[in-house]
C-alpha cells in the first residue's frame, strides 16, 4: 500500500517539474524584443548566451533533441507512476512544447520569436497544448466515460467552443479579429488544421487497426490485413487534405503509424481480441472529440466565406453598379449608398461568431472600399489568410474596341475563388 500511495505523488511531481521546465526553456530559448524585457514572463534567451547552447545554433536539429530528452524522460516516469490522463497529458504538453520552444529558440526560425516577441509566446504555447493534448485525447475520453464524467464533460464544452472559434475567427489579414495573435493564423493552421489533423489521422488509423485485430479470432491475414489498413490510414488521411506533400513527409507518417501500432499491439491482458476492442474504442473516442469542432469550425468558417463573397459584398457590387448608373461615377464611400436608398443598410462580412460582437469583445469587420475614379476596389477578410478583392467591369468609351481588353475586365473579377481556399 505505501509503495502504490507514493506513485501517482512521484508522477505528478513528475509532472510539475515539467511545467517548470517548460518555463524555463521558455525563458532561457526565447526570443527578446531588441533586448527589451519590461514583464517577468517575457523570454530573456539566457540560455543562447552559454557556449554550450550557442554552439548548438549551428546544429539545432540536435539542439531540439538533447533539450527534448528531459522532457520525454519525464513523461515516461509520469506514465509509469500514474495513471492520472490529466499528468499525463501536462507531461505530453510540455514535451511538445519544449520541442517547439527548441525548434523556433535554434533554428533559423529564431528571427520569428525576436520579431513577435510575446505573439510568437502564445502562439507556440498554444499550439504546443493543441498537439499535446491530441496525442492524449484517448486517453482522456477514456476518462469521460468513467463512472463519473460530469466534470470532464463540462470542462469539454469550453474547450470545443474556444478550437471552434480560433479556426472561424482567426484571419491572417485582419488584426482585430479575435485570438489572432500573429500576422497570420499560425494556430489554427499549423496547431489545429495540420498538426491535430495528422494526429487524429494516426489515432483513427490505430482505431481501425486494432478494431480488426479484435474482431479476428486468431492471427492470421486478417489480423494482418488490418494492422497494414491501419498503418496506412493516416497517411489516405493527410493526402486528403494535403494532396502535394514530400516523400519524407509520406514515409514519417507511415512510419509513424507502424510504431505506434507496434506498440499498442502488445499487451498482458487474457482476452487480447477484447482488449484490442477496448484500446480502439478509445483512440477512436478520442479523435473524434478532437476532430469535432476542427471540422466544425472549418465548415463555419466555409459558410462565412461563401455568405460574404456570394451574398453580402454581391448585394454592395450591385449597389454600386446602380449608383454609377445613375450618378455616372462611383461614391466616395459606402455610406452613400444607404443615403441614396441603393441600400437600406451596409451589411458586414461574415467573419466569426456574432455573440463575440454583442459582448464587445470584438470589432465588427467591414468591407473596404476605395473609389479610383472609373473604377473601385472592394475587399474584404476571411479566416486563414484569404484576403479577397473585387474590381468592377471597364467602363467603355465610346471610341474603344472590346477586343482590345482582357474579357475579365469587361465583367468584373475577383481575386479569390468561389470557394474558401485550400490551406496549400
């Protein structure tokens, strides 16, 4: 009894000791600001100014892998010693931190953190508890389901509204919009669209391996067959996203998927097939709870785009066309058009959720108009880094030919697609 009492102590000190460690890699890595620090929790870089650390600038792939083993090490004993999902996933966060707090604190990339300062902070602390958190959410969901979920369920809600909203409010080309910490949207696309995404692909791929092997009596092709569909489903699952990727990229994923399912393959357990079914269940749980509101919110996301550039910004182009009809030139701005009755009001993009305006957290967006005599630029904001323009058609005179213009600017054009963007 003494020995199992001291355990899950160890591991979530285990725990707190990587929370300090991330600070301090944090501190010692990160970027200043022309040497400015006027906070306490602004990053000093003091570890870069030891010859040691120094050195490792010019070899900082090694950097991030001697400054990552203390960090990995420590989750390997909170794992060992606890069972607790919440220590284990502060140790996963802070291993992702660390690596990520390595990557940009050696790297070229370094120029990015002593630019952004504080921005570049947030923006790899979130990402790093994105991805943290996703490469445990199995084991979370399988907290949620335990005898007494209520907390976890509630503690969920905010968690699904709070990734919902970063991937339909964060913009690359609008600084006011909220969580948009950066000059463009570095969480929700490499945090959420990209690194959880590849995650859940790799979970739901372990999910369908082990789900065969369960439903197989004993081994054999089928078994076999199973664990290679669910070795190679992450990778059909980052293709359909991301068509155009490296053949290292294809190879780490595969690889990847075939070490992680080598290792939750092994277990003690007497009746394997119903372990494997219970481990699955899981992993499939947990990427579920992690994919919902990234799809969730790109299909927001989606909505706003095709509402403001199909809709909204159609309704001021016609209003437009009908005042220069009439006034034979365009209005020195939008405002004009609602005191000359071509609309009853200005309408707004879409961007985000409206109760974020109603609260006065956020400034409502608007179109941006600029009057260039015969003609005019209409633009407006989306999510991820889309900025879309409209120029209206070229006016004629009377003494020029048709066929000596570009058929785009006869009719008009946009400089976005139809659709929102794919993210590359």
């Amino acid at each position: 009894m003494p020995r199992r009492s001291r355990a899950p102590a160890l591991g979530w000190t285990f725990a707190l000791l990587l929370v300090a460690y991330t600070g301090c890699i944090h501190h010692g890595l990160g970027g200043t600001e022309m040497g400015l620090i006027t906070k306490p929790w602004q990053p000093t870089g003091f570890l870069r100014e030891t010859e040691w650390v120094d050195a490792l600038l010019e070899h900082w792939r090694l950097g991030i892998f001697i400054f990552s083993v203390p960090a990995a090490f420590g989750l390997l004993i909170i794992c060992i010693t606890t069972r607790s999902a919440v220590a284990r996933t502060i140790g996963s966060c802070s291993l992702t931190c660390v690596a990520l707090m390595a990557f940009y604190g050696l790297s070229p990339a370094l120029r990015i953190w002593e630019f952004f300062h504080w921005r570049a902070s947030i923006v790899i602390l979130v990402t790093g508890l994105a991805l943290g958190s996703t490469l445990t959410a199995p084991l979370l969901a399988e907290r949620a389901f335990s005898p007494r979920p209520r907390a976890w369920a509630l503690l969920y809600i905010p968690v699904f509204v709070a990734v919902t909203s970063i991937i339909r409010n964060a913009t690359g080309t609008d600084g006011t919009l909220f969580l948009n910490f950066s000059p463009w949207p570095a969480i929700p696309v490499i945090g959420l669209e990209i690194g959880a995404f590849a995650i859940c692909g790799v979970l739901f791929g372990l999910a369908l391996g082990l789900a065969g092997a369960g439903l197989t009596p004993k081994w054999g092709w089928g078994r076999s067959i199973a664990f290679i569909l669910g070795t190679i489903f992450p990778l059909l699952w980052f293709k359909s996203r991301f068509s155009q990727t490296s053949p290292a990229i294809d190879l780490s994923i595969i690889a990847t998927g075939a070490a992680s399912m080598f290792l939750l393959a092994l277990t003690r357990a007497p009746d394997r097939q119903q372990e494997y079914i219970r481990r699955a269940a899981f992993l499939f749980l947990g990427a579920l709870f992690v994919i919902a509101p990234l799809f969730l919110g790109r299909a927001l996301a989606d909505g706003d785009y095709a509402t403001t550039r199909h809709i909204r910004a159609q309704a001021i182009i016609d209003a437009l066309a009908g005042f220069y009809s009439d006034e034979d030139a365009y209005p020195e701005n939008l405002k004009e058009l609602t005191e000359g009755d071509y609309l009853e009001s200005l309408p707004a993009p879409r961007i985000g959720f409206d109760f974020y305006y109603a609260i006065g957290w956020l400034k409502e967006p608007e179109f941006e108009y600029r009057n260039l005599g015969p003609s005019y630029v209409l633009e407006f904001s989306s999510t991820a880094w889309v900025m879309c323009s409209y120029n209206p058609p070229w006016v004629l005179d009377e003494d020029e030919d048709p066929e000596d213009f570009d058929p785009d600017d006869l009719t008009g054009a946009w400089n976005c697609p139809d659709d929102r963007p794919d993210l590359w």
